[in-house]
C-alpha cells in the first residue's frame, strides 16, 4: 500500500479511505458504497460525498437494500438487484 497524507490507497486503486472512517471502494471513475440499509439517508452518502470532493468527476453509486432507485443530486442510489443487473448488463463501468 502507499501512503499519501492520512489517506491510504491500493496500488490498483480500489479502495480509498479518508480518514475520518469514511470507506469508498472505487477507482477515480466510479465509487461505489454498499449499505445495508432499507432507507437510504443523509448521512448515508457522506462517503460519496467526501470522496466527491478529490474526483469531481467520478459516478457515484450507493447500492442498498432501500427498494426504491433514484437519482438523489449527483448520487444513484440504486436497490441491491438492479445493481446487479446494471452490473451483469455492463452499465456501471
């Protein structure tokens, strides 16, 4: 692993932590954050948002056992399986 400031990033960059023990697993394209939640809240996609911060750019996904799939500002908060569809169908990356 290399150490950048209080960051940590993996080589491949796949996983990115701040450290206020926010955990986004992503590349600078793409972050995705699972939760186990059934309602997705606020305070949910503070690590979406914090790793918005230093990837502008990047798509953010918040996958979640909440059954509804929306678009919340810049985040897709998608349910489990439709993930996974868009996921097998190649809509993600």
């Amino acid at each position: 692993m290399e150490r950048g400031g209080d960051d940590i990033i993996r080589k491949q960059g796949i996983n990115w932590t701040k450290p206020c023990s926010f955990s986004v697993h992503a590349d600078a394209k793409v972050a995705i954050e699972i939760k186990s939640s059934e309602e997705v809240k606020t305070k949910h996609k503070a690590g979406l948002k914090a790793f918005k911060e230093e990837h502008p750019n990047a798509r953010l996904i918040l996958v979640s056992l909440d059954p509804i799939t929306r678009l919340s500002e810049d985040k897709e908060l998608l349910y489990v399986t439709d993930f996974f569809e868009m996921l097998w169908a190649g809509k993600v990356f």
